[in-house]
C-alpha cells in the first residue's frame, strides 16, 4: 500500500521530510501499541536491532524489550530446547 501525505512548504524544507514522517508513523503505531515492534521495523524497513537504536536515540521505552521480554525469551528458548531434544 502506498500513502501520499501534502506537506506544508515549512516541513517539506526540513531534511528528509518523508522519512521523518514515517519513522513519526511507525513510533507512535509502537508506542500506541497498534504496532509490534516487527511491524514497526518492517515499515522502516529495519531489523529488530537497528529498530531498538531507533527506539533509544528516540527515547521511546514504552513497550520496549525489558527484563521481563528477556526472561520470557529464554524460557521459550529452554522449551523449544526441550521438545527438540525429545525429537531426537
């Protein structure tokens, strides 16, 4: 899908307005929770990592990935150990 926004003459002169308006998109769709963090990367055409910089230099940590993200991570990686140990 394809989105024409008409900016005003003032923002169109600031440095990469398109862009600036995108990334706009993207971080309030993730701070609203209308994003995951993925799709928010995805429109940016980011990775995770690259988009979590974004969201740091933007100071943005709603939602963000914590301690609890991380701990939930390694309890489905110990279960995904598990079952692929118990396939063998």
């Amino acid at each position: 899908m394809e989105i024409t926004v008409h900016l005003p003459a003032d923002l169109a002169e600031q440095a990469d307005p398109g862009r600036q308006a995108l990334e706009a998109l993207a971080l309030d769709g993730y701070r609203s929770g209308a994003f995951t963090q993925h799709q928010a990367a995805q429109v940016l055409g980011m990775g995770r990592l690259e988009f979590e910089g974004l969201l740091k230099r933007r100071n943005v940590e709603e939602n963000a990935y914590g301690v609890k993200g991380f701990e939930d991570d390694l309890r489905t990686a110990s279960a995904l150990k598990t079952d692929s140990a118990a396939l063998r």
